[in-house]
C-alpha cells in the first residue's frame, strides 16, 4: 500500500501529464458547456428511501489486484441504477486503481443518477477536470493541508458540484 505523500506526487505526475495534453482554459470552456451538475443531496435524501447507497465501479484495489473482469463500466452502472443506486462512484485514480476519466464520461452517459468522481484529488486542474466529464460530486481526501482542502472544497461548491471528504 501506498503512503499518502507518494499518493499526492503520482497524483500531481499525472495531473501534469494531462495537463500537457488539455489545458486548463480547455477544461474551463468543457465546463461552461457542460450540462448543469444533478442535485447530489436531494438523491440520497429522496423521500421513500430509507437507506442511500452510491454504488462504486473500479478496475482494481489493494485486496483485489485486478477487477478487469468489470467489463464495461456503463452496463455495470445501469444495473446498479437500476437496482436503486441513489448515486455511481467511479474510480478514476489510475495508479492503484487503474481507473481512468473515460470511465467517468462512460458512466455519465449511461445514468441518470449523480455521479461521483473518485480519486486522488490535489490540484483545482483535477476539479475541473472531473466537472468537465460529467462529475457531480467529487471526492476529496481530509489528510490534505487545511488550506489546500478547504481551497479544493471552495472550487468543487464553485462549480456545482458536493464535495465529499474522507
């Protein structure tokens, strides 16, 4: 397992590397463009529902090396809307997880319900990123410096999005 520091760096190493690729006002442009993000709270809070569950597609874990065998990320999220999903995590980190932003925009086109982007997230470039392919929630991690958290927070709520910290 992973320490969280060599988290952060190979989080900012692959930040870089797509930066390179869609600069920051491309995002920013994706963004404008983008469809308004779904209302998070009311999913999980909608009346009738006792319990609230956000379902989780990821290609791999620390347990289980290689979840390949997901298949296509899009059925796999229907299936848990249908089974009364009230949002669909996507993990999108690539290093541990092998997930991928395409997964997120796969997922985004197969629901109706929230999505929530899932990864290691240090830099506002990741948080329109996640906004850009179609998150509506965004997860970001509390051993973060309390400025850069509460800054990553503050950008999230900016862009429409809930931000949830674990």
């Amino acid at each position: 397992m992973m320490a969280f520091d060599d988290l952060v760096a190979a989080a900012r190493a692959a930040v870089a590397s797509r930066q390179r690729r869609a600069p920051l006002e491309e995002l920013r442009g994706r963004v404008r463009s983008a469809p308004t993000a779904r209302d998070v709270t009311s999913a999980l809070r909608s009346p009738g529902r006792a319990v609230s569950v956000i379902a989780e597609v990821k290609r791999a874990t620390a347990t289980f090396a290689d979840l390949s065998g997901v298949g296509d990320v899009a059925v796999l999220a229907r299936f848990y809307e249908a089974g009364g999903a009230a949002c669909v995590s996507v993990v999108t980190e690539p290093v541990r997880s092998h997930g991928r932003l395409a997964d997120l925009d796969a997922v985004r086109g197969a629901v109706e319900v929230p999505v929530l982007a899932n990864d290691v997230i240090v830099t506002p470039y990741q948080v329109h990123e996640a906004r850009a392919h179609g998150a509506d929630m965004l997860v970001v991690d509390a051993r973060l410096e309390p400025l850069v958290l509460e800054s990553l927070i503050e950008r999230t709520h900016s862009l429409g999005m809930a931000a949830v910290v674990e």
